[in-house]
C-alpha cells in the first residue's frame, strides 16, 4: 500500500451554513462517492439533544460513526461540551485504527480545541501511520500558542522518521503555521509544495481564505485540490481539501 487518497473537512456540525439546514446525510453521500482513504473531519457532532428533537432525520448515533457507516473505521476527539451535547474532531480511515489519544489544546473556554492522533496499520507497511486531526483557534496569539503545543506533542510522541499526516483547520489566514511546523517537525503542507500557495477554502461559496491544511512527512504530493462547487458549496461554510499522497518505501 503506497498510495493514499485524504480528505480534510470542517463539516459544520452536519448543518449547512446559518444552520438552518440538517446535510449530515448528505455529506455522507459525497464521502461515499470521493472515497478517500483517510477523513480528518472538524467540528464533528458528537451529541445534541436540541437538534436531535428540531430534525425528524437526525441519525441515531454520532456523526463520526454514522459517516464512517460499515466501510471505515472510526475515532473521535470529543472537545467542545456544553448543555446539548458536545463536538471535536474525528477520524475516519479505510484501515484499522491501532489507538488514538486526544491531546487538549483548549486555552480559554469559549474555544475548546484539540488534536486527535491516531496510529493506523496499513498493508505492507514496517511501521505505522500517525495520523492527527487539529482544530485551532480564530485569535492570531492563541494559534501560535497551540502550534508550540502541537510541536511539543508530536516530538514527544512520534518518531522523527516516522511517517504522519497532519491535517485540518488551523484557522491560518495569515499562513503563520507552514514556517514553523516545517522547521520544528519536517513536514510540508500538500498545497503549498505542489501549487506553490495555500489552499482557499473558506466560505466553500466562494472560496478566498486559506484556513485549512494538509501536513504530511514521508510522502510525495501527486494531487492537492479544492472540491469546490456542488455539493460541497452547499454543505457546509468550508470547501473540503483532497490530496492524493504516494510514498515510495514502505
């Protein structure tokens, strides 16, 4: 197994952009159809009991198992609690998933954030794939603050030979992130080393901000895109990113 096809979303808690839709069912539908490998999802719905009673359609068990339905494997970072239920991060994946731990980035109460990592065996492989979902906050200082956190988990926890893939929201209009997770990890984000810019993928109507990545160390880019355009344009206010990624030793 050499090559992997990975998809990042910030699903919007499965409603659509005002939140006056429920496109949960929907999004499952496009997953199905692109097929990735790999889903880094962000602002999964674990649990709201509000909305379960405003949709009659509302699925009966979390939105990271109902996407991943029979054919993936599942894990979830569950990271933001309140009175109706709860959301994180979540990982889909075509192949077993050995463990995942959530890291806490929270820094404040009104964003609570985490990283979500995941080990995955694949077929052929001498070691296993970390693979970690992040979501981080709106405020400049507070970004740069949880990216020294995520630098510090990663180091700790993962081998630096160790192949990884780091995707998700980083909130990152300003591109602060690429810089110092290149130097302090050695990874390169797909985007920007096969296109030569940062994906724009917020608001998925019109896309113009850069805020979701996909970092990778051990593999080579073949595909980096944007899937703008129907569905996606009307799923959810970020546009979903799609890399293929290949690596030659296994």
């Amino acid at each position: 197994m050499n090559k992997l096809r990975v998809a990042s979303y910030n699903i919007h808690k499965g409603l659509s952009v005002f939140n006056r839709r429920l496109v949960v069912h929907e999004v499952r539908h496009a997953l199905k159809k692109l097929s990735p490998d790999l889903v880094f999802l962000q602002e999964v719905q674990g649990e709201h009991r509000s909305h379960a009673h405003r949709f009659d359609t509302w699925p009966g068990e979390a939105q990271h198992l109902y996407l991943a339905g029979e054919g993936l494997a599942a894990a979830y970072g569950r990271n933001a609690n309140y009175q109706h239920g709860h959301h994180g991060n979540a990982l889909l994946s075509r192949f077993p998933i050995r463990n995942s731990y959530n890291h806490d980035l929270t820094l404040h109460r009104f964003e609570q954030r985490g990283l979500l990592h995941c080990q995955l065996d694949l077929p052929g492989w001498n070691q296993p794939l970390h693979a970690l979902c992040v979501h981080l906050n709106l405020l400049g200082h507070d970004r740069r603050r949880q990216l020294a956190m995520l630098v510090d988990v990663i180091g700790r926890r993962i081998p630096k030979n160790a192949p990884l893939v780091l995707a998700g929201d980083f909130n990152d209009w300003r591109r602060e992130s690429t810089r110092l997770l290149g130097h302090e990890l050695g990874v390169v984000e797909a985007f920007e080393s096969l296109h030569g810019h940062s994906a724009r993928s917020f608001p998925a109507r019109l896309p113009l901000l850069s805020l979701d990545r996909v970092y990778v160390r051990g593999f080579q880019i073949e595909v980096a895109d944007v899937l703008s355009g129907a569905p996606w344009s009307a799923l959810s206010d970020h546009a979903p990113l799609y890399t293929v990624l290949h690596r030659g030793q296994v």
